[in-house]
C-alpha cells in the first residue's frame, strides 16, 4: 500500500514496469476510497514463479513510493483466489465497467487520481488492471475472448473520461450498461460466437454481459 499523495509517481513507475515485467508477474494498482473518504493506492500482484526471481521483481515495486503496509508472502493459490472476498459484501449493489487500453498516458493517470478524490469515490476503486504477457502470444480466435492486449452518479462521469482511452469492452464489468455492443467485447470472434449461442441457447436464457444474440429461428 502506498499513500494516495504518491499516486501519480507509483503509477508511472507502473506503466514503465509493465514493458519489462516477466510474463510470471500479474500486476493491479487500485486507486480507492473507503467509506470515511481516506484514500489510497493498493498495489495487488501475483508473482507465479521462482522464489527468487519473485523477490527481485517484488522489490522493484517496493521502491515506487512511500510503502506504507506490505502484507506479500508466499500463499497458496486458493488463498490468492479468495484473499479479496470479503472487500465485496454482498448488499452493496455494485456499479462497474472496464475497457482495454493500450497505454497508459498522462492524461488517463491524471484523470484516474482526480476522480478518486472526487465527493461521492466513497467505496469506490478504480483499478488498472495489467493484462499481457503469455497470453497476448495466442491467436485472437483460439479462445471467445478475443483482446487480451460505488456510487453510480460517480462512477458514471468519471467513465465518460475514460472511454476516449478505450479500445473495447471488458465484458465482466459492463453487464450492467444498456445497449453494449457485443462487437466491442469479443471482436472478430463475435461471429463464431453466434453460431455456438443458436446451437446451444437458441431462446438466450443467458443474456447478461455484452449480450450474443442468436439468430432468429428459420
């Protein structure tokens, strides 16, 4: 954890880092506001690999700021999978959506940190993802998902300010937003996807996300 006033330098060492990190390394800055309004920026990572190469990696994280709380340790994967469970009670009537950037420049870091600090970020994360590495080497068509490259009045305009710096859907955060386009999350796998959603959910019992529609029967 590092402290919300080093944000903008913890942030860019992470958009550096992401260039030369090992494929091994899984990285998520989160900017967030807890329910009395302190902020902060939560550095989640996953080292999958050698103990030794992971101290090395670690630590160059370690020095983007100020650490204020260091809890990385070795764990079982199961533990990893759960270790956030109970940051999201259920009861709380979520409110997300994500996109795909291909960079990280000023401008959408900026934005990120102002909006964090907004009234209303209450319970609120803004979360940066890394994604890459081994996955980015498979073809977009051997698997369906093609990219691999709070309140909600909130949550809305700050999301406005984003979308300039996306290039597609991430489709778990944006089942909850009206006329998604399927294209934006799948891409040039959407058509193959159709044919496998008539086959098997011809009615379209599963609806949620951006949505595949089947064909209409005949």
């Amino acid at each position: 954890m590092f402290p919300i006033e080093q944000a903008r330098g913890v942030l860019d060492a992470f958009a550096d880092f992401c260039h030369t990190a090992s494929d091994e390394l899984w990285m998520d800055p989160v900017l967030e506001c807890d329910a009395a309004g302190h902020r902060k920026v939560s550095f989640v990572l996953c080292h999958c690999g050698k103990p030794a190469e992971a101290e090395k990696e670690i630590a160059k994280i370690r020095k983007f700021g100020t650490v204020l709380r260091d809890n990385v340790a070795a764990k079982p994967w199961v533990v990893v999978q759960s270790e956030y469970d109970a940051d999201s009670p259920h009861g709380r009537g979520y409110y997300m959506a994500g996109g795909r950037v291909t960079e990280l420049p000023a401008a959408l870091l900026d934005h990120a940190i102002a909006s964090i600090r907004l009234p209303g970020a209450e319970l609120a994360k803004i979360s940066l993802t890394q994604h890459g590495g081994a996955v980015t080497r498979r073809s977009d068509d051997s698997t369906a998902y093609a990219s691999r490259a709070a309140r909600t009045a909130w949550h809305k305009e700050v999301w406005k300010e984003f979308q300039p710096f996306s290039v597609g859907l991430y489709a778990n955060l944006n089942a909850t937003e009206a006329n998604v386009r399927a294209r934006a999350a799948y891409g040039e796998n959407l058509e193959r996807l159709v044919e496998i959603k008539t086959k098997y959910d011809p009615k379209n019992l599963f609806h949620l996300n951006p949505n595949i529609v089947p064909r209409a029967a005949g």
